[in-house]
C-alpha cells in the first residue's frame, strides 16, 4: 500500500513556544491569549507586540515540553523590544505600557 504526502504541516514539536497573559480590565480579568501553533514563536511574538495585538500584556512564558523546561520571558522580550524601540516610527500604547512594567520588575 502506497502512502500519500501529509497535507498537514510538520511543525516542529522541539521548540520554544511563546504565551501571553493579556489584562482585559477589571470586568474580564486576564487570560492566557489563544495563539494558533505556528504563531507562538518569539518572532511573531515580537512582532504581534509592536502592533499592539494585545490590550495589556502582563507576563509571557516561554516553553519547550520536549526539552522539559518553562520560565517567564516577560524581562527578556522587554530588553529586546527596547532594543529595537529606535527603529519603531509609531509605538502602541500597550507596548509603551508593557515596557513600563516590565522595567519595574
């Protein structure tokens, strides 16, 4: 019996996935934010932040359940996204806020 190709994508399993804990207001509270697999990497991370897709970005995690390991990577995308502040024309306030927040830590 001949198998056919795979329609669906190889995403690799061995890897480190980013989540967001969002402030959605007193009403609301937070929540983890749903990100589609190919989305939750550091890249599109970076990115989702400087277009301000989050309300209030409170904590990020990072993972990697073949490696065995989790840790809060909310200090370490505020230093890189201060890093590459200089090169954003505008900033969305809840970037500006996350920053802020991040610092105090």
């Amino acid at each position: 019996m001949s198998h056919s190709p795979s329609l669906v994508p190889q995403i690799a399993t061995d890897r480190e996935v980013y989540l967001v804990l969002d402030d959605f207001g007193r009403r609301l509270g937070r929540a983890w934010c749903e990100t589609a697999e190919e989305d939750a990497n550091r890249a599109t991370l970076l990115r989702h932040l400087a277009e301000g897709q989050y309300l209030h970005p409170v904590r990020i995690v990072a993972f990697n359940t073949a490696e065995g390991w989790s840790r809060d990577a909310t200090a370490d995308v505020a230093d890189e996204l201060r890093r590459r502040f200089v090169e954003l024309e505008e900033t969305d306030p809840s970037l500006l806020e996350f920053l802020e927040r991040a610092a105090r830590h």
